[in-house]
C-alpha cells in the first residue's frame, strides 16, 4: 500500500467521523493537507503557523462538550507533536480521542 493509499483510507475514515460529529449535532473543523512538493517528492502537508504541528485532525464542539479527535488508521501512530496537542487539549478540558476503524462502536457511543 503506497503513502497515498494509506491517506485515502485514513481520509474515508475521517469522512465517517464527521458524518457521526454532524449526526449527533457537533460543529466540525478539519483543515485538510495540501499537496505539495519537498526535494522533488510529491506528499501532502498541513499548513500550519506558531505551535500548529501535531494539531487533532478533528476539533468538534456543541453545547458543553469540546471534542478533539486524532485519526489514524489501524496500525498508524502518533507522533510526539500530536500526543502533545491531545495531552495539552485534555488538561483544558476537552475530550480527546485516537479514532481507529475498530474503535467506532465506541466512539459512537462515547460521542453521542
């Protein structure tokens, strides 16, 4: 499976996450990667300013709830940057969540 397969996977993945956030009356941000070109070599890129690097994939919030999900693919992992955001977004608060294929049983039932 090439680097862009396993981004369209995660990214179809995202697309059910935010489906479920909508259904359940959540307002969902995503700020999507670009494509972009780095010593000859075509990948994707979030832009991002100041502290940005490693932010959720996912920020979502409706009344009394502030959601911050990171989405991975079964076997993707996080990189420091990113259990940073979720470590700082959980001790102000939020919900945080790693969503996984398999874990969404769960997540529909812990974002309902």
């Amino acid at each position: 499976m090439g680097e862009l397969d396993k981004y369209t996977s995660e990214e179809s993945w995202q697309q059910t996450l935010i489906a479920l956030l909508h259904a359940f009356h959540f307002k969902v941000a995503h700020f999507r990667p670009a494509r972009v070109m780095i010593k000859g070599q075509e990948t994707y890129r979030t832009p991002v300013s100041a502290d940005g690097k490693g932010f959720p994939d996912i920020l979502a919030a409706r009344k009394g709830r502030l959601v911050a999900i990171e989405v991975k693919g079964e076997t993707g992992s996080m990189t420091p940057e990113q259990e940073d955001w979720l470590n700082v977004l959980a001790s102000a608060g939020a919900e945080t969540y790693v969503a996984r294929p398999s874990d969404f049983d769960y997540l529909k039932e812990a974002l309902r």
